[in-house]
C-alpha cells in the first residue's frame, strides 16, 4: 500500500516529486478529516490517504489505478463533469466545488471538493491533489438555521401577534415589532416591561413567576401607555444563559371586557333570582296568612271578609305584576325584534284607554308633529310605553289641582322621539341614578315590583333607542324615548 505521505509517484508518463510543503497539506488533510487522492492529469487515481481518513467507504487498494469518476454521480459522468472538474482546476491553483458525489454503496452526500493542480519542477502539469469533505451535515445545519431565521422573521414580522424581547437585568426592551408597539400604545423601543405595566404590584407578581418558572404563561395585565382601556396577555421564557426574555403579546381586551361582563350579569342574576323569588313569595306567604285568618275568624261579618277579600286581591296583584315583569324580560331576551308598521297615535291611545279610566282626575294632552307612521317591534314597544305611561298616571299629586300628563312625538325616517312628561310627585335626585336599577322601587310604601322600569330600559336598548329621565320633586318628570324608525 502506498500513501500520498510517503510515496513517491512514478509512472511512465510523469515522475512526480512529493516536497515537504505537498507532504504537509496531506497531513493537514488527514487531520482535518478529509479524503485525498492524487490524479493524473486525466483523472486515474495513484494514490490516497485512504488507509489514514474514510468517508466514501473505498479502500485504498480499491481505487488505484481506477478512475475519480467512481466518487461522481452517474448523471454527472454522463453530463462530462469529471472532465469539466479538471479543465477548471488546470486553470487555477485552487479550484472548489460543493455538489453531489457518490458513496461506495451507492449512498449520495454533498461534498466540499478541493482542487489543487501539481506541478514538476519544469512547471509541467502533472496532475490533481483532489481533498474530498463531508458537507452534507453543514449544509443541513445551515439549512436549518435558516429556516428557523426565516420562521423567527415570519413570527416578529406578522401582524397579528406581538413579538418582544428584553434583557434579563432590567428587562428594557430590546425588541418590538409593529403589533407589539401597536398593542402596547407605544412609538419606540426604548421602554422597559415595568413601564409597560398600569399596576406595579401585577409587575412584581409577573416578574416574580418569571423567575421562579422560567416562563410565564397568558399572563393578563391592564397597559399603562394605551389611550384606551387595553388589557393584554403575555406568554414568556427566561433564557438567563443568554441574558434575555424572549415572548408573545397579545390584545385580550375584548376577552376581558367579556369577562368582566359576564361577572357583572352573573352577581346581577344572582340579586335578580333572589329578589325575584323573594317578591313571589311573600305575596303567597300574606294570601297564606289572610286564608288562615278567615278560616279561624268563624265569627267575623260580611264587610271583613269583604276587607280580607281586598287585601288578597292587593298582592295577587302585585304577584302577577311580578310574573308579568319577570315573562317581558324573558320575552325581551329570547325572542329576536319583529318589525310591524305601527299607527303611534292609535297605540298610545289603545293604552291611555284604562288608565283614564282608573285616574279621572288627570288631565292628559296627547299632541304630535307631522307624520304618525313607525316601523318597529309593537310588543316591546307597547311595553315601554305602558310602564312609562302607568308611572305617569300612579305617581302624580295628590295634592294638585289639576294633575296632568302630556305625551308627544315627532317621527321621521331615521327614528321616534317621544316624550311623557307630568306635574307629579317626581323623584328626588339622589335616586335618578338608580331608576333603571333591578328591583328597585321610587315609591316609599315598596308597592310596585321594582321591574318596570327595568324591563323598560331593557326593551328601549334591545330596539337600539336610549331612554332618559329628568325630575324635580317639586316639577314632575320628564321621560324622552328615542326609537330608530326601521322603514327598511
């Protein structure tokens, strides 16, 4: 066996002298892990480090005197690329290729192919020292290095996420892409995550599990920059080896909002379901009470069962006041707006009809302006106005001359302006925040369910209008409703 280190190379065609400076750059082959073969100038292998570095799978006895095509692919030796391989490095000291070469067994790999021309000492060609590396592992690492820098540029230039990075001392930002500057109300990245936090304390608490975990995860916090009300989440890994805190954030403000909301409704059905059951109750609780007393009053006359008769008809009443109140919120929430084309004057006057009946001592003006057509949903309508109008009528003056309630209206295609106003008792301002409250009750004798003008403004809301009150206790109220007219 012979080695590109030791062996002189004779042939009859050429008498090639390996000096010390050849026999070092084999050396450094060898150590480098690198195949060598020395060539003639057509390629026919003379030698080789074989014995020293394997990476085709060839021994050296393999390949002597065979030619360096046996490392080329088929396709290549069809194409000429042995000899085109050669051409280029007799034209250069140094000529490097990275492309496709074959295995023993057939196995195919990208390899780095250096080509370096020999020389005798007349300056003649006498052949090719051809170093032969593995780069099919390098190429792959660079292969996925990019890809991991082009998902990296994907994800931090994507604008629908967040993306930051801080250092781990003091957590300034390093890093922010637009969304994150966006979401966080800020125009530079020269903040740090504390500035970034409304609460200080939630940022103790943050940084806390940031350090105790080495991540944190959908962490919710209210932003201190942003003009509006933002609430975003943070999803974070600590990499102290490297000094920095790398993550997502995202704006949960709306998420949170309906957070907040469904726990308001919650507490609110909670107080709603209790006073609900407790208004159906003790109207049942008295009628049970009155029953007992006539029934164990063996001895009482007409007129006082005629007063106990009175009496329970009073809080059955109120009992089905509550259960109509209680079936107009379900109605309100179930059922989807019906459209009707609606005759306002006639309505109005179909519910005023009764309640002149019941109070023929109040005076009532019924004007409007122009056009009388609405298009809305006559249920829900027909509700706001009788609880409107019914409060207009219960709770007028006793003492006045003349008590009085006025109803107008405008209509035009865009929407119903209705106004009710009295010269009643009113409402004292401290409670004109708290009329469209749930279960609560203006009057001070607590008759009446403490629904209506709930169900009221509930209906007004779910017809897209807005109600609103204005009182004096010595003036009266004044209710305007205004309702979108859907000709469409």
């Amino acid at each position: 066996m012979r080695t590109a280190i030791f062996d002189d190379l004779n042939s009859d065609n050429f008498n090639l002298q390996i000096n010390d400076k050849r026999r070092l750059k084999s050396l450094i082959n060898i150590l480098n892990g690198h195949e060598e073969f020395i060539v003639d100038p057509w390629g026919k292998i003379v030698s080789s480090n074989l014995e020293a570095v394997t990476i085709t799978g060839y021994e050296e006895w393999e390949v002597i005197g065979k030619s360096i095509e046996i490392i080329y692919p088929k396709e290549d030796i069809k194409q000429l690329k042995v000899e085109e391989d050669l051409h280029n490095a007799s034209k250069s000291k140094e000529y490097i290729t990275t492309d496709f070469k074959i295995k023993k067994h057939g196995d195919i790999f990208l390899a780095k192919t250096i080509f370096n021309s020999l020389y005798n000492s007349d300056g003649e060609l006498n052949g090719y020292r051809i170093a032969l590396s593995d780069a099919t592992h390098n190429a792959i690492y660079k292969l996925r290095t990019r890809i991991i820098n082009d998902e990296y540029a994907n994800l931090f230039n994507n604008p629908y996420v967040g993306v930051f990075k801080t250092d781990c001392t003091d957590f300034n930002f390093l890093k922010l892409n637009e969304k994150a500057l966006e979401i966080l109300g800020l125009v530079e990245v020269r903040y740090s995550l504390k500035d970034i936090f409304r609460d200080i304390a939630v940022f103790d608490e943050f940084i806390n599990k940031l350090k105790t975990n080495g991540q944190v995860d959908n962490f919710t916090f209210q932003v201190k920059h942003s003009y509006l009300n933002v609430f975003a989440s943070v999803t974070c890994a600590l990499f102290s080896k490297d000094g920095y805190v790398e993550g997502v954030i995202k704006d949960v403000s709306e998420n949170w909002r309906q957070v907040i909301e469904l726990q308001k409704l919650k507490a609110e059905l909670d107080n709603f379901l209790y006073r609900a059951s407790h208004d159906i109750r003790a109207p049942l609780t008295t009628i049970l009470g009155l029953t007992n007393l006539i029934k164990s009053d063996k001895t009482g006359s007409i007129q006082e069962l005629l007063e106990y008769a009175k009496l329970v008809e009073n809080r059955v009443s109120h009992l089905d006041q509550v259960l109509k109140d209680l079936s107009d919120i379900s109605y309100n929430n179930v059922y989807a707006i019906k459209v009707h084309e609606i005759q306002l004057h006639k309505l109005i006057e179909r519910i005023l009809e009764p309640l002149k009946e019941e109070f023929p001592r109040i005076k009532v003006i019924h004007d409007n302006i122009g056009n009388n057509l609405l298009y809305s949903d006559m249920a829900r309508l027909k509700v706001v106005l009788s609880n409107v109008l019914l409060n207009g009528f219960k709770f007028h003056s006793p003492n006045s001359t003349e008590p009085l309630l006025k109803i107008t209206y405008s209509i035009n295609d865009a929407s119903a302006i209705i106004t009710i106003e009295d010269n009643g008792i009113g409402i004292d301002q401290n409670y004109l925040n708290n009329v469209f409250d749930v279960f609560f009750r203006i009057n001070a004798d607590g008759t009446g369910s403490g629904l209506g003008l709930f169900v009221t403004k509930s209906m007004v809301d779910r017809l897209g209008g807005h109600i609103s009150i204005k009182s004096n206790s010595a003036l009266g109220t004044r209710v305007i409703i205004s309702i979108p007219n859907c000709i469409s």
